[in-house]
C-alpha cells in the first residue's frame, strides 16, 4: 500500500507528466508555448494556496500530520513555477535576457510575476532542517512569510495577465484572502492569550 507523502508526490507530478503525454500526442493546441506556460503557472498558484492551507487546515481538524507536507508541496510549487519561469525565458524568449529584462520592466503581470517568483527561491532553498537549525526557529518563520507576498504577486499577475475573463483569478483571490485572514485571526487571538497570561 502506497503511504500518504507518496500519494502526495504522485498527485503533484500528475500534472507534469501529463503536460509530458500530451506534449508527445500532439495535445498541447495550436500554441504550445502558451499551453505550457498558463498550464504551469495554474499549479505554481494553486500548489502555493494548498502550501498556506495546510497550517489552517491542521488547527480546524486538530490534525497536526498535515504539517510534514507543507514543505513538500511547497518544493513542488517552486518546481511548477521554475517550469513556468524557464517555458518563458527559454521558449517564448529565446534565452533572450535584453528581452526578458525589457518585459520584466515593461509589463506590469510580468514585474509581479517574476517578483513572486524571485520570493520563492529562498523559501525553496531554506525548507531544510539544516537552514532551520543555521537560521533559527523564528529567524526561518519570518523569512518563510514570504510565501504570503508570493500568493499574492501570483493572484495579482493572473489577474493582471487574464484581463477580461477573471473568474479563476478572483476565485484564487478570495481563497487567499480567507486564508491570510486565518492567519491574522489565529495570530490575534495567540497574541491575547499572551497579554492574558500576563
């Protein structure tokens, strides 16, 4: 029987490898390069949101096993965007860095994009045990608040890039916002229950 962190890793590369059979059954559409880029853009969001969900999901059902995922989720969330950021700069630009600074500086999705992109390198390089230890427990929390930046450059360069149809940015949109304001509920109220132990 398959155990939970290999169905998780499974579930995330499903849409990798399915990406990978339709690239060679000819079903990537008359633009493939678009395909690739919005396909890996969508899971780098989504796998980011899962990432933020997992602390608020674990108080809700007092599940505290749904921790050792966060991190693993959160690797593949860096994977799917490193796969959307390289679609771009390698397919769609060519190698190009005069071109690619020229977007990066010009069109306003792609600055929030490569910003939240850029957020999560560190967050990718640091999710060892050994960078908890070298940082510290509180030093590695604050750096990995980041995760909230990137959530929404990645809702806000959607957005952005869409520009008529904006249901799935909104829908995104509003899961993040219920889920940054979890957060500041539950830091609210720890921040109580300290003045109150006072």
């Amino acid at each position: 029987m398959l155990g939970a962190k290999t169905v998780v890793w499974l579930v995330c590369l499903a849409p990798a490898a399915w990406l990978v059979w339709l690239g060679f059954h000819g079903g990537l559409g008359a633009n493939p390069v678009e395909f690739v880029t919005h396909t890996t853009g969508d899971w780098t969001l989504r796998l980011v949101l899962v990432t933020l969900a997992i602390t608020p999901l674990r108080r809700l059902f007092k599940a505290p096993r749904f921790t050792r995922f966060r991190r693993l989720i959160g690797l593949f969330a860096f994977f799917y965007g490193c796969l959307h950021f390289l679609t771009w700069f390698v397919l769609d630009k060519s190698f190009d860095l005069t071109e690619m600074w020229k977007d990066v500086l010009k069109r306003p999705f792609i600055t929030v994009g490569f910003l939240g992109f850029v957020l999560m390198i560190p967050l990718a390089v640091t999710s060892t045990a050994g960078w908890i230890r070298r940082l510290g427990g509180k030093n590695w929390q604050r750096l990995h608040r980041l995760i909230y930046v990137t959530g929404i450059a990645g809702v806000v360069h959607y957005y952005w890039l869409v520009k008529s149809d904006v249901r799935l940015p909104v829908m995104y949109g509003v899961i993040l916002a219920v889920l940054l304001g979890a957060r500041l509920v539950q830091s609210r109220r720890s921040a109580s229950a300290a003045r109150a132990a006072l």
